[in-house]
C-alpha cells in the first residue's frame, strides 16, 4: 500500500464517460488534492500515462476489446512503482480475476457502481 501523500495522480480509463464522470464525483470528497485525468480510449490512457506519473489507476476491465491487465502490463513503465490500481466489470470470471491478482491488483469490483463504493475502494487502494 502506498503512503498518504499530499496529493494523487489518478488515471482513470473507460470506454463510458457517464463512468468517468462517477470516477470523478467519488474521489472529489477526499482531502488531499486529488488530480484526475480520464481516457476514453487505450490510445488516451498510453498518452496520459506517458506525460504524468500516475499513483492510482482506476480501469475498466475492458476498454474496447482490451483486457484491463493487458492495458495494465503496458502502461506499469510509466505508472509510478507502488502504484495502486482499482479494476472493475460489469461482468468478471475467475479466471480474469486471476489474472489481476498475479499482478498484485486486489481492488476489483463489480458493477453496478455507486459513487461511495467506488470511493470507499480507492480511499482503500492509497490508503486513507
């Protein structure tokens, strides 16, 4: 678990804006200057994660036909290195499950969301 900072770079990567929107109302409540940048796309994700060193990664467990671990796997050179990550589905089997968990992402969840699950699960994920 990462340590409490005074601030965050959180990532947040899905295909539906109306989801990136719920991203943002949950992390808003926080106190600590919370920065949140959100992709629509894979191609968006790469972009943003080369430009800003990401400590929280909130994705979709898929975005366009792109698994999140894969997305994940990809994007963990710019991320920083103890960087939390929150994963969640409207549907999701063990297997996939599996797969996240052997890359040490515990946090995932499935849909529906609402605004104080997810913030309760990334307020989980840094550690306040």
């Amino acid at each position: 678990m990462t340590s409490v900072r005074d601030y965050f770079n959180v990532l947040a990567v899905d295909d539906d804006t109306l989801i990136l929107r719920l991203i943002d109302v949950a992390c808003r409540p926080f106190d600590l200057k919370v920065t949140i940048r959100s992709a629509i796309s894979v191609h968006e994700a790469i972009d943003l994660a080369k430009k800003t060193k990401f400590q929280l990664l909130v994705l979709d467990h898929d975005v366009a036909g792109v698994k999140g671990w894969e997305l994940f796997d990809y994007l963990k050179q710019w991320l920083d290195p103890q960087v939390q990550v929150v994963v969640y589905s409207g549907s999701i089997d063990a297997a996939a499950t599996a797969k996240y968990k052997e890359r040490g992402i515990e946090n995932i969840l499935k849909k529906p969301l609402s605004a104080n699950t997810l913030g309760f699960w990334i307020r989980k994920a840094i550690g306040i």
